[in-house]
C-alpha cells in the first residue's frame, strides 16, 4: 500500500513536514508513504491553465496523487484558516478525477487550529467521497525543529500512536475498497 503525505507548510523548516517524515520511518509493513513537501512550488490555480496548459509542477503532484492508495494531509493553520498553499492545491485536484475517490485522512502537529482543521474537513469530504473523518492523529510538535521532531516520534508512545494510526488507516482502505 502506497500513501501520499501532503505538508500544507511552505516552511523549510515545518513542524508539518518532519511530523510526516518522521511517519515514513514508522509506516508498518506493507506500507510506503512518500511526502510531498513542495506546495510552494505549484503555481496559483486558474481554470485557464487546465487540461494541455496544466503546469508541470502540478502534473507532478496529480501523478503521485494518482499512484496512492490514499492520502494524508498534515496542514498549519494561518489566522485560523487552511493556508493559501494548501487550499491552492486543492484546488487543482478538485476539477481532476485523481481525488474523487482516494481515501484521505489528517494529521496534525499542534494543540490548536481547530477552526482550520474544521474547514480542512468541510473542504476534503467535498472533494472525496473517501474522506475519513474519524482517522485523525494530532501529536503537538508545534515549536520543535524538524530534529526535535524526529527524537519525539521515535519516544515509544508517539511511536505507538503513529503506527495504530497508520495501520488504522490501512484497515479502513481495504475494508473500504471492498464495499466499492
């Protein structure tokens, strides 16, 4: 099973991405999750650039959407709201037939951002029959240094909670898929 982790931060040095890419080390196996740390590199969506004009950078990001089995999404909030970043890239999926029906979940690395992660709902289950609100992890690395956040996750019971996240969500794929 292939899952996409996308960061919703255009930081380098993102509490976001090294939350997601100290998932990767924990993945169970059978499972690889690559990440997608590059949402500052997609240009801002407009219908006009759709289709043959599709830029190259989003191509890109709809072909590892494409591959995935499901998808993660692990977003900042900015002023209580899902940032320009994120919502610009799902607004290039959301016309595309990759995301109809990948199965998504959310992760996030802070104690706060509820309003964020309640829009980040609002807008996923509109975009994917396949969103599951209930596999959700929330470990708060706001603040820590991507090297701060590796050490965190390796602790036994942050580990425990990534992987019963990630085999949780497994389940809910295969379970799901077969109900298709």
């Amino acid at each position: 099973m292939h899952i996409l982790a996308i960061s919703g931060s255009a930081r380098k040095a993102s509490t976001n991405t090294a939350l997601l890419r100290a998932m990767q080390a924990l993945a169970p196996a059978g499972m690889t999750l690559s990440v997608f740390d590059r949402i500052d590199s997609l240009p801002v969506f407009s219908p006009d650039a759709e289709g043959e004009a599709t830029p190259a950078q989003v191509l890109a990001l709809l072909a590892q959407l494409a591959a995935a089995d499901g998808v993660i999404i692990s977003s900042p909030e900015y002023v209580r709201a899902i940032p320009g970043g994120m919502k610009n890239a799902i607004d290039w999926m959301v016309s595309r037939d990759e995301i109809i029906g990948k199965p998504m979940a959310l992760v996030h690395a802070s104690h706060r951002g509820d309003d964020m992660l309640a829009s980040l709902r609002l807008v996923l289950s509109t975009v994917s029959t396949r969103f599951f609100a209930e596999h959700f992890l929330r470990i708060g690395v706001v603040g820590k240094s991507p090297q701060e956040v590796q050490e965190q996750m390796r602790a036994p019971h942050c580990a425990q909670q990534v992987t019963a996240f990630l085999q949780g969500f497994a389940q809910a794929i295969r379970r799901d898929g077969q109900a298709l």
